[in-house]
C-alpha cells in the first residue's frame, strides 16, 4: 500500500553507485529512513527532491520493515544554505538535534513545524545565526518533553529578580536571594528570562516575535545550548564545528 508523506530530508546517505538511504522528518511519523533507488541518476524524478534539506512529498510503500520512496516532490528547498559555511553548519546541527530528540513512527508535526520554521527565518536572514539556534534548541527541548524551569525560583518560589541563575544540570533556577555561587550556572538578566519565558510558551507561529538585546541573547544562547547538551547527554559533533566555524 503507497502513502504519502510530507518531510523535510535530514541527511543522506549513499549505498552503492545509484541509491540513496535518506532520513526524514515527517509529520506523521517522526523519524524515518528511506531507501530511494536510482536516486543519483541526476535525470531521476527524485534526484533534487531526496536531496538533504528539502522539504517533500514523498509516496512511499514498506517493504520488508524499509520505506521505498516510490514518488518524490519538492515542496520547498532550504538547500541554498549550503551556500553559507556558518549558516549551512546551523543547519545541520538542528538537522542532527532533530534526529536526536525525535520519536521514531510517531506523529511530529511540532518539530517539524518549529524546522521548518527555523529553516525559513535562517535562509531569508530574518534573525542572527545565534538567536534561531537558542530558539531551535529552546522550543526544541519543550516539544520533547524536557520543559526548562525558568518561570519561578526552585529555593523562594519568586518570579521577579534582577538576575535568575539557571542551572541547566539540574534543570533548576534560582533568584539573587537564594543563589549561593555554586554550580555551573547560567545568569539570565531579566531580558533574557523574559525572552526564555516567551520562547517557551509562545504560540508556534509566532516563535520569532520578540526582541531581545545583544547581551541578553548572549545569555540565552549560553543557557540554550547547554541545557540541550545536557538533555542530549553528549556533545553533537555538528555542535562542536558550527561553534568553530562561528567564532572563525
Ligand atoms: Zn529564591
């Protein structure tokens, strides 16, 4: 039986001369890998829309356990990031979260929608690099069900502090009062708690409609990229080259 699916294409990887084995995000069923065969014959129907980054719909039938795509059509291209070694790096590091914290054969429309969303604001240049990854990271940690604590205090319960301590560890947040200088914590002023606040509770189409200062996203991203490393529970290779290649 042949269904159709629409996904965003993660990564790819080539068996043979022809062929292509591709991840995908997809809607209805989370994580999945798809055998696509003849896929690098450049004349094949599927060539450009099996392609990493793309967003598609994909026809697709199971065979022995394996989805075959049968019929591919590109939706949307992100592929020109790739013309950007910084911007092309962010994308393959919320590509490799993606696949991280995604069930697989599970609906996932959320993170397929906060991607693709991601996906649009980077390639039209819509916000910095370092914002649309603490928002991926951020929003991304709340879908997979790991909301971060950082509406009140773990010690007084306070909502109000000039400066909030959030220990991404512990996945605790602390005022001025009860901080006590231990730990490996991430100071949040109140522009940047105000910020982490909003991406957490905001209506997924209007993940984007906030400002924040320079310094205050400095701290969100700190605060973002740790957290989800420690959710994570290891360094992402993508990680570790988008930071080389960012601070280049
Ligand atoms: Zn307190």
């Amino acid at each position: 039986m042949k269904t159709d699916m629409d996904g965003l294409i993660l990564r790819d990887l080539t068996v043979g001369d022809k062929d292509r084995i591709i991840t995908v995000l997809t809607k209805e069923k989370g994580i999945i890998s798809c055998y696509v065969k003849g896929a690098l014959v450049v004349k094949h129907h599927a060539f450009a829309a099996t392609k990493p980054l793309t967003y598609s719909r994909l026809c697709v039938y199971r065979n022995r356990g394996m989805y075959i795509v049968d019929q591919a059509e590109t939706i949307k291209s992100f592929y020109s990031l790739s013309m950007s070694v910084e911007q092309f790096a962010l994308s393959q590091y919320m590509c490799e979260l993606a696949i991280e914290t995604t069930p697989a054969e599970i609906e996932s429309e959320g993170q397929l929608e906060l991607l693709l969303n991601c996906l649009h604001i980077l390639v039209n240049g819509l916000k910095t690099d370092e914002l649309i990854k603490a928002v991926f990271e951020i929003r991304m940690s709340v879908i997979s069900g790991n909301m971060p604590n950082v509406i009140y205090c773990s010690g007084c319960g306070s909502y109000d502090s000039d400066t909030m301590y959030f220990d991404p560890a512990a996945n605790t947040m602390l005022c001025e009062k009860c901080f006590g200088g231990e730990g490996i914590v991430c100071p949040l002023s109140r522009g940047a708690l105000t910020a982490v606040r909003y991406i957490v509770t905001a209506d997924p189409k209007k993940i984007f409609s906030f400002s924040v200062s320079k310094e205050s996203t400095a701290q969100l991203a700190q605060c973002a990229e740790m957290y989800m490393t420690n959710i994570v529970g290891k360094t992402l290779k993508t990680l570790d080259y988008y930071n080389f290649v960012s601070t280049m």
